[in-house]
C-alpha cells in the first residue's frame, strides 16, 4: 500500500503527459514558455481572481509574497506554530520576525481569537497578554527598537482553508495585510470562495505529492491586485522591468518550468474529478472511523468549509499510543507519516526567538499525538477497511 500513489494517476493520463512533454521539446522554449502562461490563465479562472503568477516553489510563492509588501527588518508577521518551516523560513530570510500564534484544536489551523491576543500584546509589548519571541537581535528591529505588525500568514493545513472571515477582519482592523499559505489546499473551499483567493495573496506548492503537484518543484501565487501582481511577475525574474536588463526590483530567479506548467495542464484536465474522489476517500475513513470501537479521533471539517484532503490525520491518545498504532499499521505494511512532529517555537532554526515548551500548547499537544493515514484519489475501500481494523484492533 502507498501512502500517495502517483502512479494510478500517471497511468490513466500517460498519452496525455507524453504529448504534453514532446511538445514543449519540439518548440524548445524551456524557460517562460506559452504552456507557463496557459496554465496561468488557467487557474486564475479556476481560482476566479485576476492574476496567477507561476513560480519555482511554493516556498518561492511565499517569499515572494512578502517581498512585494516590502517586509524587511522590525516587521512582524504572525503565523502558526504548527506547519512546515517554509512558512515561517521565508518571513525570517527577510530578516523579519516571525510571532507565532497557536491552532484551533479541531482544524488545526491558526486560532483567530489568539490571533487578536498576539496582536495586542506586540502593540501593548506585554508578553502577559500572549507569548512573544524573548530574544531578539538588533537587525531585527527599527532604529528606534520598535517591531511592526505588518501581516499575517495563514495556513490552510491538511487542506483544509483557515477561517478566513475573523481572520481578515482582524487584519482590516490592525491594517495588516493576509497571505494564504494554500500550499495544501489548492482546490478546497471556504464559504462558496476558492482556497487561493481568500487573503490578499495566495501561495500554493506544487510539489508532487500535492493534490495538484508536478514532477518536481512549482508554485504560484494569485492575487486581485492589479499592483501586487505586477511586482510578483517582476520579482520572479530578478526584479526584471521592460526586459531582462532593465531591473525595477531586487528579485530572484523564480520562474516554473515549461515542462512542469505542461505536466501541471496536463493533471489539471482530471484535477476536478479527482477532487470529487477525494471526498469519497474522507468520507470512507469517517464513516469507518466514526465509532466507539476506534481509538483515534478522525478529523472534523467546519460545515462552511471543504477541504481538498491533502492529508487526512488522525489524533491517537497520547505520543506513546500514537507510537502504537503506527508499529501496527506498519507491521501490516500499511504506511504513515507524522506532519508535524515538532512545532516551529521549538525549532533549532528558530531558538533565536526565545520561545519556550508550553508557550503554544494545542500545537505541542497536536505534536504529540496527529499522524496522518494514506491519502490519495484512488485509494481503494478494501484497503481503508484493512486500516480501520488494525486501528480498532489497538483500541485499549
């Protein structure tokens, strides 16, 4: 059993994939080819907002975001704690500083209510009202030593869109602005509203094992304004004007490939339908895992939301009955993985910051005990039958 199986799918479009691979050899514009421009047009239709910027990584998507809100030294942007470092990496690369704010226990994504508190307590540099960094270098802060809350980012996890509405209030209020980290939820939905659209800009990944994903690295971002669309598109090309010599902006070399925008249009054609079959894979698991008999509680998706089941994780009891179920479901030779067993403030790479255990303790808590079963479009019900029974069968 996999745990994503990309082979059924490369399987039923292979003619497809070929084709779209000759072509882009046979007219040989690797570089900003017309297949990058297709695919753009494409899911900004898709997404229904004006601008689609291709990239070289979802990570790209996000530091270019930032880039184009000119974030630098003494700026704040509030993120969650629980998510892939690339989140809070690109706000640190810009010598910004990360302030960390902790999840809803059911979504596990950023807690609006904390949101507000984190805010505040910059505002007011009272770290009673919620926990900040406790060290911070110099370079980080303005002349004057103050920080400024500039922007939020965040994370639709699991595929699953955070609750953008407190969100982008908050934000409004504070005169902040909001980047959706969708790099898991390309193809979800909030309230009627696509996952991309729901912030000021949208950054989503196309690594492979993304529910839209290439064969290699690719991301985009989109976007309603006419400005910060016309400064990703220079961003991505080293800041480039009028032509490639002519540089309006420091930028960086962040273009996607022609021949992953062609393998991207290519997946894109069944990319709906495999959404539809995702749906059917999540609600097999929850209607197998919805009972007394199993020991693990399966996710829960807000009725104005849907998710597009990048992953679909489960919390077991505590870390050792976590450590359990995995050594049996292995043993079956059923796979797993754990997204995310340690969370940023608790980091290495973010120890400058100070943070400390049990500053964020839904994250950790979530730390200890998530774990994430097989998840893909064709995933079959004999198979999710095998899983829930060796879950139940560890059920004291």
């Amino acid at each position: 059993m996999e745990f994503i199986d990309l082979s059924i799918q490369q399987d039923r479009i292979r003619n497809k994939i070929d084709d779209s691979i000759h072509t882009v050899l046979k007219h040989g514009k690797y570089i900003m080819g017309p297949e990058v421009n297709e695919l753009e047009e494409r899911l900004a239709e898709y997404i229904e907002v004006k601008h689609a910027i291709g990239c070289a990584s979802g990570t790209d998507a996000l530091l270019m975001a930032l880039m184009a809100f000119n974030i630098g030294p003494g700026d704040v942007i509030f993120t969650s704690p629980f998510t892939f470092i690339a989140t809070a990496e690109v706000i640190s690369l810009l010598g910004a500083t990360p302030i960390f704010v902790d999840i809803d226990p059911v979504t596990f994504n950023i807690d609006p209510l904390k949101l507000e508190l984190a805010i505040r307590a910059v505002k007011e540099k009272d770290a009673n009202i919620y926990p900040l960094p406790r060290l911070l270098h110099r370079q980080q802060t303005t002349d004057n030593g103050q920080l400024t809350p500039r922007g939020i980012i965040a994370v639709d996890l699991f595929g699953l869109p955070a609750d953008y509405d407190p969100i982008n209030k908050i934000a409004e209020k504070n005169d902040l602005f909001v980047i959706e980290d969708a790099a898991q939820s390309f193809g979800a939905d909030y309230k009627g509203r696509r996952a991309c659209s729901l912030g000021h800009i949208g950054c989503t990944s196309f690594f492979p094992a993304k529910p839209l994903g290439c064969y290699g690295d690719g991301g985009m971002c989109f976007t309603d304004d006419d400005h910060l669309g016309e400064v990703i598109r220079s961003l991505r090309v080293h800041g480039k004007g009028h032509d490639k010599y002519d540089n309006v902006h420091v930028g960086i070399n962040g273009r996607l490939d022609t021949l992953q925008a062609a393998i991207l249009l290519a997946k894109f054609d069944i990319f709906p339908d495999e959404v539809e079959l995702r749906q059917k894979v999540a609600q097999r698991y929850s209607d197998l895992l919805n009972s007394d008999s199993h020991p693990v509680i399966p996710p829960r998706i807000p009725e104005f939301s849907i998710s597009v089941w990048a992953q679909y994780s489960i919390l077991a009891k505590d870390e050792k009955h976590r450590s359990i179920l995995q050594t049996s479901l292995k043993e079956a030779g059923i796979p797993t993985a754990i997204y995310y067993p340690k969370p940023l403030h608790l980091q290495e790479a973010f120890s400058y910051l100070g943070y400390k255990e049990e500053d964020f303790p839904v994250s950790e808590d979530c730390a200890k005990r998530i774990f994430s079963l097989p998840m893909h479009p064709y995933l079959i019900e004999k198979d999710q039958e095998k899983i829930a029974q060796v879950l139940a069968s560890n059920a004291n």
